[in-house]
C-alpha cells in the first residue's frame, strides 16, 4: 500500500522517463478499460433507450423498455426469483460447506494435500461436463438420487425437471463445485494466530467456544472476500440454463442472464435486452453495495492488520 | 511436573488424539461424498445401456465397456474440440499473463501523472460483472469488425492487460518483493524493461502460473460467449460440443457419460501438474486483499 502514497517528487528527466516507460506498460490497460470496459458501459446504458434488433438503425425510445420490462414482461419476476432464490441457496450453502471443510482439513490428519485435492478438483472440471454428468444423477427414474429415495422408501423426484426441485438441485452442484473458497478459507485458517487458541484453552474455553469467540472473528475478513466472490459470480448464474434446462421447467430456472441471452441472441431484441442488463447490473450493485455496508459491523479488524 | 498436572496433560493427550482420529473419519466420509458424483459419472461411461438400468445399480462396471469411448468418439469429436479449445485459451493465457504482468509493474514500480485515477479506473472494473458488457461487445466484435464465428472476440480482450483481477494480482505480488532488488538493477546500469524482464519477472513466476491458471479455468468453464461468437460445429469448443453431443443423444446415458469423462480429463491432468501453484494462486488472492 506504500507505492501510491508517494511524496510527490520534482519531476525530472529521470521521471519522466519512468513516465514514459509506464504509460508504455499500460497501453493493453488502457486499450483494455476504455474499449472493454467503461466504453461498453455506456454502451450498454445507450442501447437500452433504444428499440435496435439488429435488422434497423436503432431509435430512440426513451424508458420504454424498462417501462415494459417491469408492466408487460412475463418472465422478469419469475426470473429476479429465480435468480435470487439461487444465489442465496448456494452462496450460505457454499460458505458453510467450505467453512466446516476447510475446519476438517485445517487439522492434523493425514494425506491432507490428497484431500484438499479431492475437494478442490471439481472447481476444475469445465462447467458443462459437470452439469450433464450430474444431470445423470438426477435423472427421474434411474439416476442415483432416485435410487436412494426408493431404497429409502421414498417417492421418486424429478429433480430437475420438476419446478419446485430444480433450483436446490442446481444449488447443491454449485455447493459442490465450491473448491477455490475451501482453500482460501483454508489458508485463512492457517493465519489465525495458534496463541489465542492456547490462550482460550488456558481459560477452559470448548471447541464450539473457541470457534465462535477466535475463529470466526479471526476469518471475518476471509468470510467477508469469500462472500463477495461467490455472491457475485452465482447472481449471475448461466451455464446450467445454458447447458441443461434452458430456462425450464417452466420459468423456474430462467436466471437473468439467462434472460438476457434469450433476448438478445434467440429473440434480437438488442435494445430491451440491454435494459436487462442494466437491471441485473443494479441487482448486483445493490447487493454488493449492502456487503460492503454491513461489512464494518461483522469484520474483525486486528488493531489495523494490514491484511 | 506434578503427578496431577501430568495426568491432565495426558488425558488432553488422549483428547487430541481422539479428536484427530473423529476429525479423520469426517474428512473420509466427505471426501467420498464428494468424489462420489465423479465416480458415479466414471462407471456408467463404461457401462452398456442394459447395466446402467439394473436395479440395484451396482458401483463397478461388470465389463469395463472402453468401446464406449470408441463409439463416443465417432459422434463427439473430442480431439478437434479439444484442439479448438486450445487455439482460444492458449493464446489467451499468454497474451493475458505477459500483458497483466507489463500493467501490474507500471501500478508497482513506476512513477507517473494520473496514476492514482488510472489505478482506481481498474479496481472499479473489478466489480464490474462480465455480463454486463456482452451485448456491446457482442455489436462491437460483429457489427464493428465483422468477426462473425471468430475465435478473436475471445482472445482478443486477453491482450489488453488480461482483467483487472490479474493485474491487481501481479501488483501485489511485485510489490512484495523489496525494491532492493531493482535498486541493485538501476545501479548495474539496466533499464526498467531490462529490471522488469531479468529481475521482476524471474521473481513474480509464481504468480504469473497463477494468473495463467485463472485465465485456463476462466476460458475452461465458459459456455455463455463461446456459444455466442461461435456458430459453426467445426469450430467448437469442448463446452459447446459437449452441450450439443447431449442434445443429439439425450437418452444414451454411457455414451453422454464417455463424452462428459472425456471433457473432465484435460482438466484433472492440468491440475495434477500444476497442484502446487493453483493452491498457491488461490491462497495469494484471498490474502491479498
């Protein structure tokens, strides 16, 4: 954190050459965030006032889209549901899940790098092979799943297919595929400093003690990045529609970035798909804005620990 | 040590070890919980149709049916994705790696006007969710350039500092090593591309591997824009041939299965190598922060 805060010096040649050098350095930077990035933005913001499909110039049309997005739309609502529905199931399932794992493997056990492994390896199988592969679990009437309810004298379920089933279903393989949080948990874990545990153990603290009173408030800075980046990346939740359901059944999956595929590049409806975008933008901006908010009230701040 | 003092530290002892011995039995359990699926994916790629229908259905395969891969092979052209796969992120894992290095040593090392609004510029982009740029990006590949059923739209942003994610890696990383070292450089004479080439990067590997790594996983589990850009069946990807191979045979489960195992291995084999750096990456960016 040092670099920025520099003391401005007198600029002299030597400087200016550095300058130089630097800008150099951040050509692929700045060709990057003007053409990629912000421009796109505003891109973004200009279509959604328009009515463009792609066959005519595009025309200005004001609100309109967002006027018909929230009044007319069928699927908008089912879709913000959806969305959201999925994102909080897996984000608090994958945040347990990885937490407790993570606790396991923080212990002395053996063969702990084959473990962490195990865990971790479906973060790198590609997303699309998962979900078919795990579409043959859920599968109605042979798939594993079904077996184990009817061994449990269960009735069978329709997993995926069925609309009150779908999103859990979909939730617990992105639960599963939560390897990357179980090691940077895992890693936090490994910071948090052994004297407090001691210390607490001194005073005749328990095991689920110490975890609420030194754990937990140790790891709020890990929790806090671990949340942000799986709140983020499930709010816009698309492969599965993409690769398995494609929205179904019913609206019951048709997740808003799936949404916004169907009507931009199924239906060409550029400009109303762009006014999509701009509302799932403001979903994510609110909910990361309210992480960030609450952040200072749930994280633990180690006396100013450059973390 | 007193005789009673002893003995309380044994039964703690005892405790631990208990402890470690519960804690084991735990992480068995889930780790096959969790390797399950795989495995129940693995044996019905090579099963026939008649086994996988049994009822109990049984964890090993009677015959180890590899012709279902031959048979798979023949519908689901898994060596030409594979290789389509590779043109894209090959490419794109070099181009973003040396890119974001070359950015990430500018925001590290140098000195220079606007740099504080420039860096704030790139760490705003960080939250920016890819999605949202996608239908603008899309006009601009296609409409603008008429790169229709091209592999570029998806290499090309590669070249232009490979995501501010990586670039804000590499500068945390360069920025932990001590400026000694480039000191010592400046004094022998060398200038900020030779310090940047000989003493930051040698240094830096690790997270280099690490931001090569995401962009691998990043193109890896991608379906949404390769499905868009991408148009005709001899240039699919892996993830759109798999999606496609499903939606032609849809009711062949050991066939899909053999297609799905076939799509898991370059991954598995491209973790196995690089095990050591992927734990560390991830380390390195939840820390970091």
């Amino acid at each position: 954190m040092e670099v920025i805060n520099k003391p401005q010096k007198r600029r002299s040649r030597i400087y200016s050459s550095e300058a130089r050098v630097a800008y150099i350095c951040l050509i692929p930077a700045f060709l990057g965030l003007f053409f990629l990035t912000y421009l796109p933005l505003a891109g973004v913001v200009g279509i959604s006032l328009t009515n463009w499909t792609g066959l005519k110039s595009p025309q200005f049309v004001g609100l309109d889209n967002y006027v018909k997005l929230f009044t007319t739309d069928p699927y908008i609502k089912d879709s913000i549901i959806a969305t959201i529905y999925f994102a909080v199931l897996s984000v608090i399932g994958s945040m347990i899940y990885s937490l407790f794992i993570a606790m396991l493997l923080n212990r002395k056990i053996p063969a702990r790098g084959f473990f962490r492994a195990i865990f971790y390896v479906p973060y790198v199988l590609p997303a699309v092979a998962i979900y078919v592969g795990w579409s043959w679990l859920y599968e109605g009437n042979f798939g594993f799943f079904n077996y184990v309810l009817s061994e449990l004298g269960l009735n069978k379920i329709l997993f995926i297919a069925d609309s009150s089933y779908v999103v859990p279903s979909l939730s617990l393989i992105s639960i599963w595929l939560a390897g990357n949080l179980i090691v940077i948990f895992l890693a936090g874990l490994q910071n948090v400093p052994g004297v407090y545990h001691e210390a607490a153990e001194m005073d005749g603290a328990n095991g689920w003690k110490r975890f609420c009173h030194i754990t937990l408030p140790c790891m709020t800075p890990i929790i806090f990045y671990n949340l942000l980046l799986s709140l983020i990346a499930n709010l816009q939740v698309v492969t599965p529609a993409l690769a398995l359901t494609n929205g179904g059944p019913g609206n019951s999956t048709r997740f808003l970035t799936y949404l916004m595929y169907d009507q931009a590049f199924v239906n060409y409806k550029l400009g109303y798909a762009s006014a999509t975008t701009v509302i799932i933008f403001a979903i994510l901006a609110v909910f990361t804005v309210v992480l960030f908010k609450t952040s200072n009230f749930w994280i633990y701040n180690e006396g100013g620990d450059d973390k | 040590m007193s005789v009673a003092a002893y003995g309380r530290l044994r039964s703690k002892k005892r405790r631990n070890m208990a402890m470690n011995i519960l804690t084991f039995v735990v992480v068995v359990i889930f780790a096959m919980l969790a390797f399950f699926p795989i495995w129940w994916i693995f044996r019905t790629s090579l099963m026939s149709n008649a086994e996988i229908y049994q009822y109990p259905p049984s964890l090993i395969p009677q015959n180890w049916l590899f012709s279902n891969y031959t048979k798979t092979l023949e519908v689901f052209k898994f060596w030409k994705y594979l290789w389509n796969t590779m043109i894209i992120i090959v490419p794109s894992c070099l181009a973003g790696t040396f890119t974001a290095t070359l950015c990430g040593y500018a925001f590290a090392r140098l000195r220079f006007r606007g740099k504080r609004l420039i860096w704030t510029l790139c760490i705003g982009s960080m939250l920016l969710p890819a999605m949202v740029t996608l239908i603008p990006l899309y006009i601009g590949w296609t409409r603008g350039l008429g790169l229709n059923d091209s592999y570029l739209p998806l290499i090309l942003p590669f070249f232009c500092g490979g995501g501010a994610f990586n670039i804000f890696l590499i500068r945390q990383f360069i920025m932990s090593i001590p400026r000694e070292l480039d000191q010592a450089g400046t004094i022998d004479g060398a200038g900020y591309f030779r310090i940047l080439f000989s003493i930051i990067m040698p240094a830096i590997r690790p997270a280099m591997i690490v931001v090569a790594l995401f962009i691998f996983i990043g193109l890896w589990n991608d379906l949404l824009q390769q499905m868009i850009y991408i148009n005709s069946s001899d240039k699919f990807t892996i993830a759109l041939g798999l999606t496609n191979f499903r939606g032609q045979l849809k009711s062949d489960w050991s066939l899909t299965m053999a297609a799905t195992c076939l799509s898991f291995a370059p991954g598995v084999i491209f973790y196995l190598i690089g095990q050591r750096y992927f734990v560390e990456g991830i380390t390195l960016t939840g820390l970091k922060n």
